[in-house]
C-alpha cells in the first residue's frame, strides 16, 4: 500500500496527494540532527514528490508547514526548488504555512505534494526482476554518503518508463516495502539474495524500488549505473 491519497477528480483525471514530515532535524540547539534549512526543505519535498510521482502523479502544487521559525522560510523554498530542478519542473505552485506565533526548541517541517495522474493507465504485468536504485540511509548518513542516494534525475528518469512500478523506500526499510508491493510473494531475507541491508532504514526515501520485466534489466541498469542493485529471488 503507497503512502498516498487518490482522489477521482474527472473522468480522465485523479488527484495524487503525498505528504512528508520532518522533526529534530535542521539548525535549532535542541535538533538531534544539525543540518542547513535548505538541506531540510530539499529532503522532506525530495520524499514526498517521489511517493506522489510513482504512484502515477504528475506534480502540480506544493504546501510547505513550516514549524522552524520565519527565517526558516526562504532556505526551505530553496531546497523545494533544488528538487523541483533536478525533476526538470518548472510550472508549479508553492504555498504554505509559518508558526510564528509561538518559538519551538526542535525543528519541525510538514511537506505535501500534489499531482495530477490519468485515470486509466495500463501497467505491464510481467514485472519478474526486482533491483533498489540508490543505498538506504539515515540521519547523518545523508550528509556524508550524499553520493550514495538514488539522485531525482534518475528517479524521474524511471518513472518515465510506463512498463515498471516504483516503490521509495522510507523507514521501516527495503524488505517492508517489498512485502508491500507483493504481498503473497512472502518475502524474507532468508530468501533474498542483495548486497544491501534489507531492514535498514532509508531515511528520507534515498533509494527506491523498481519492478520490472526481465527484457528491460540491461537498459535499466544503464540508466541507474552505479546506483543499481538487484535483488535476486532465490529458489
């Protein structure tokens, strides 16, 4: 099951909402992880514009709940804006929110993005591969292994190919989003052959699943490079 909402909106049209939020996380004393604003605004709408975007949505508008205080505002625009680039978006809404009424001791960030998806799309059903594009990490691990995570290029890249499904990868890990896209496939480490962890969290959605059929592995593989990893089903 995605972490997105579906709402009809036409007969041709369904509205794709996906949310993301973020806590302890940017420049306060009391945050457990200190990072720039704009680091915060670039992974919390990096997350939540991927849940939108494979589930079929074509993003259109983003809130920004801004719990960090009003100097916060501009350097998490410009880390939604960092993202929006590196989708190749240009034509998009921003809006949002700031508390300012009342200062908190921890950072705190809210995130939704909303997309717009056609209502009949056709997916292949021959997805017999699986591989994870980009390597789980988390807190600090995203700072310092930056070159490690699945980049929005790419991601926007496979999300262009109608004959896969895109499953990222959050924080309860790889193997509970597995068992979530196929869920009779009882799927376990014991019967998984991957050089990744299988359990570990993925933080702010630094690598993602891909489903695909077997004809498509080497030009998939080409488009991810060194970012691919299969995961093999063993017998």
């Amino acid at each position: 099951m995605r972490d997105v909402l579906t709402i009809p909106f036409s007969a041709e049209e369904m509205i794709i909402i996906a949310s993301d939020n973020s806590g302890a996380i940017g420049m306060k004393e009391g945050d457990s992880v200190q990072v720039s604003y704009k680091t915060v605004g670039y992974y919390s709408f990096r997350t939540a514009v991927m849940e939108c975007m494979s589930a079929g949505g074509h993003p259109f508008a983003v809130i920004l709940q801004n719990f960090c205080g009003e100097a916060a505002w501009e350097p998490l625009l410009k880390g939604i804006n960092q993202g929006l680039a590196e989708l190749g978006i240009d034509d998009i809404n921003t809006t949002g929110s700031t508390e300012s009424n009342f200062a908190m001791t921890q950072s705190a960030v809210g995130i939704t993005v909303l997309g717009k998806k056609k209502s009949s799309t056709e997916l292949d059903t021959e997805l017999s591969r699986i591989a994870v594009i980009g390597y789980p990490l988390v807190g600090d691990e995203v700072i310092e292994r930056e070159h490690q995570i699945a980049p929005l290029n790419i991601f926007a890249d496979f999300c262009a190919i109608e004959s896969v499904v895109i499953m990222p990868v959050g924080s309860k890990g790889i193997l509970h989003e597995l068992n979530q896209l196929f869920p009779k496939g009882n799927l376990t480490e014991a019967n998984l052959d991957t050089d990744l962890d299988l359990q570990k969290s993925s933080g702010p959605s630094t690598c993602f699943i891909v489903a695909y059929p077997s004809r498509i592995q080497s030009e998939l593989a080409w488009i991810a490079g060194r970012h691919f990893h299969e995961i093999r089903r063993l017998e």
